[in-house]
C-alpha cells in the first residue's frame, strides 16, 4: 500500500501564504456566487416568469444580498459569517419552490437552492480563513 503524503507548511510564513491563499480562493468563490444569485432573482422576476410587480419582488429579494456585498469587498469576517445565515432563507425558498411547483419554476427554484448551496459553504469557509488571517495580523 502506498503512503500519503501530506504538504503541511514548514514555517510560519509558509502558513500564512497558505492562509492567504485559501482565502482568497475562498472570497472570489463567495463573490461569484453572491453575484449569481443576483443574476438569478434578475432573470427570473425580469425576464422568464414576470410576476405582476416584478420590481418590488426583486426588490424583496435582492436588496437583502445587496446590502452584504460593501463588506464582503471589505472582507469583513463577520460579515461572511451573518451571510451565512441569511442564505438559509433563500434556501429554504429554493427548496419549496423546487419541490413544490412543476416545470420551469421547479427548475429556478432547484438552481436557487443550488445557489445558495454553494454560497454557504464557500461563505463559511470565507469567514473561517479571514478570521483566522485577522487574529494572525
């Protein structure tokens, strides 16, 4: 049977770039799926299933995520972590509307809670490594 090998950083700076690295990695993956998200709730409210007032219920639902985008671009570890939990509403939303509702709607509700999904968890981890750079700073 062959060994594992494992690459665990040496040094201290050799830690940190990995830190830095994975939170950067971390960060462009939040942002891309916050930036989704939007496209998503843009699309579906404008341009595939138009409800009667479709700038208030984009409103509804994009101001939420609007408003965590200045301190995700600050990086703010908090700001990742409160994210978090806010998405859990539009997964929820996601998921009724996947399982619930037949056809296209059903398949903008799957890719909402596959959205959502995503962006927990790169979220999650975006606050974990950013905490952990501020208490090395």
């Amino acid at each position: 049977m062959g060994t594992i090998i494992i690459n665990t950083p040496d040094t201290a700076e050799q830690y940190l770039q990995l830190l830095t690295r994975k939170a950067n990695l971390t960060y462009r993956l939040t942002l891309a799926a916050l930036i989704s998200m939007i496209v998503l709730f843009l699309l579906w409210f404008f341009v595939l299933l138009p409800p009667t007032h479709p700038l208030t219920i984009a409103s509804i639902h994009i101001v939420p995520l609007l408003l965590f985008l200045p301190a995700i671009l600050r990086r703010n570890p908090r700001s990742f972590a409160w994210l978090c939990f806010v998405v859990l509403l539009y997964f929820c939303q996601g998921s009724v509307t996947a399982f619930a509702l037949p056809q296209l709607l059903g398949k903008i509700g799957l890719t909402e809670a596959l959205l959502t999904t995503w962006l927990f968890c790169a979220s999650m981890m975006a606050s974990r490594y950013h905490g952990q750079l501020a208490a090395q700073s």
